[in-house]
C-alpha cells in the first residue's frame, strides 16, 4: 500500500475540498507514493510525536491540525514547527493533515464529540454554503441510460437519503459541424435536428472531476454540450458544528458534571446556569466562540466548545449556557476515530494511535 492510498481513505470522509479557505490541509511533508510501513495518529505532530514514528519504523504520521500553518521562509530548526519538518524529511516520513475538511464532515471532529456524549438526531449546525453543484447537459435519447449511469457510478444524484436522482426532458437538439469536425449522427456541414434529452443531475462539489471524466467518456457526441452551475441549497451533510439530543433531559448542573466526565477535562468554564434542562446540545471541536449565536437560534439549550473569551460568555444572555471544556479536549477523540476507521479500511500495516499528549495546557 502506498501513501496515497491512506489518503484517499481518509479523503472519502474528509474531502480537501470543504476545507476552509484559511487552512492549510493535505500531505505536508513526504512523498505519497512511498509505500507505507504504519500509520502514527495523533491530535498534533511535535517532536516527540516524531521520535515515536521513528521508533516504531512507521513513516506515515497522520496529524488532525496541521504542522505547517503558514508559510515556511527557513528551515533552520529555531522553533518547533522547523524541527518537526526537518526531523520528519531526515526520516523520510510523511505528514498529512486533514483539520478543517474532517471539522465539517458529517461524520468527522463533531459527530464523535456527539457519540461520545451520547446526542441523538444530529445536525449539522452551520450548514457550508455552495457545496452542492448542479450539472445539466443534454444527450441523443438513444444513449440516456448509458450517459445517466455513468453519472450516477461517479457519484451524481444524491439527495439525503436518495440516490440515482435526476429530472429529464425531451426535446430536438440541433448542431451542424464545420469542416474540421467529425460528427458521430449527421454529416459535416449540414444541420442536423436530433431527438435529446436534457439531464439534471446534482452533485457534491469535490465530485466534480469525476463526474465531468464520467460524461465526457460515456456521452456519444464529439462536442460535449453541458452547464454546470452552483445552488444555494443548504447542504446539511457539510458544515461546522453539530446539534444533537439527549435521550432524557438533565438538569445543568449533572450535565455539565457527565460532560467533565466524558469528555476527561480537566476544567469547565461556562455561563451562568439557566433554569431549564438541558435537552438539546450544540457542540464545536476547537475555537468555536464565532459560534455562539449559531447555536442560539438553533434552539440549543447549552453549547460546548473550547477557547471561549471572556467578553463571549456574555452572549449567552439567559438564552443557552456556554460551556468551555477546552480546545484539546473538545477534539482530543477525533484520533480515536481516524484509527478506527483506517484500522477497518486497511489490515495489512499498523494503524496506531499515538501514546504523546500533545496538549500545550496544564490545569493544577
């Protein structure tokens, strides 16, 4: 197995593409087509996170937030980010990141936080905008099934719980080629009026190579005629954020104590309690305080996240109860969900989770 091929698994649940446009995501440092001689997972890549790759003779180190955040002008080794990178190119290991792109999937940072609080119904919470792409392109009615199938196999026409969706309309295409073409219905300079049908079919948007290589290597024509364009349509499979239930409602205090718990933190700050029970849960890994309001005109009864300013904690405002259980603590068991599922994808090399603590904070 070689590099690449973790990171298309990885990249099935956390497409670079619904990263956010700040990040700084995907293979950091190495060569992807490397084959792999064990995977080292870890919340952060620090030098120790290095040494223990090493050590085990694992040259894969896959590392939730990124090692290089911003660009690199020397690698001297003066700071800890320079070591890493020239500690991991003298070892011959690869760094890959994902961050952002497993924040907003579906089954990423936030879903785990939710399974591991027990939330039912989850929901996306902010919903990432144009994510959803609409193809339309139009086809000689002989060939529609082979072109529409085609589509479908690459990924196209799924909606929620649906697939193989589409809208189709007859109608009488009409073309005529000039001298250097080479028409497959008709005859080069004469017009030709052709049974069509138009195909609509939605898409995710980091689909859209391989729904473009799908149309082009199934359609008949020499000259492909389609429109892409993209819709508002809220996408609730892509965002930041979750909001999820509880079986049963519980009163703040208890619940904050199970989350303390849960979530093994070492301190929570929050707002001041509200009166009502806490039924409904907003959660966000990381530094989610731009969040707040999100979490409010959801309805949530408390939202939980990390990195919470003082000023913040005033946003509740009687209407939710903010909870600050910590950045790392928030995002601590999105390493336990990457060894689980790259454990299941691949059986033929380790896939271990790292023994460091990466965590900058301490508590007494």
């Amino acid at each position: 197995m070689l590099i690449q091929d973790v990171i298309n698994a990885i990249e099935e649940i956390a497409p670079l593409a619904y990263a956010e446009d700040f990040d700084n995501v995907g293979l950091l440092i190495g060569d992807k087509n490397e084959k792999v001689t064990g995977v080292l997972v870890s919340l952060d890549t620090l030098e120790a996170v290095v040494d223990e790759a090493i050590e085990k003779n694992y040259n894969l180190i896959v590392s939730f937030h990124p090692i290089i955040f911003s660009g690199l002008k020397k690698l001297t080794g003066k700071n800890y980010v320079e070591r890493v990178a020239l500690k991991a190119i003298k070892n011959n290991i690869a760094i890959y990141a994902p961050h952002t792109a497993l924040d907003n999937s579906f089954v990423g940072v936030n879903a785990k936080i939710c399974d591991v609080l027990g939330l039912q119904n989850k929901q996306v919470l902010i919903p990432q905008k144009n994510t959803i792409k609409k193809l339309t392109t139009f086809v000689p009615t002989e060939s529609v099934a082979k072109v529409r199938e085609a589509i479908f196999n690459a990924g196209g026409g799924s909606i929620g719980n649906y697939d193989q969706c589409s809208f189709n309309i007859q109608g009488t295409g009409t073309f005529r080629g000039n001298e250097n073409s080479n028409p497959v219905i008709g005859e080069k300079g004469k017009i030709q009026f052709e049974e069509e049908t138009q195909i609509g079919i939605t898409y995710a948007k980091h689909l859209e190579s391989k729904i473009l290589k799908a149309l082009f290597n199934s359609h008949p024509y020499e000259e492909v005629a389609y429109e892409i364009t993209t819709l508002e349509n809220t996408n609730q499979h892509i965002g930041i954020g979750m909001i999820g239930e509880l079986e049963n409602a519980q009163n703040p205090i208890d619940f904050l104590k199970f989350v303390k718990e849960r979530m093994q933190t070492g301190c929570v700050r929050h707002s001041e309690l509200t009166d009502k029970k806490i039924k409904k849960v907003a959660v966000l890994g990381g530094s989610g305080a731009f969040a707040i309001p999100n979490a409010i005109m959801a309805g949530a009864d408390i939202y939980i996240t990390g990195d919470v300013k003082y000023h913040d904690f005033y946003k509740a405002e009687n209407k939710i109860i903010i909870a600050d259980i910590g950045h790392y603590e928030t995002e601590q068991y999105t390493k336990n969900l990457l060894v689980e599922y790259l454990t299941k994808k691949f059986t033929n090399f380790a896939v271990v989770l790292s023994v460091c603590n990466t965590n900058p904070v301490k508590y007494l």
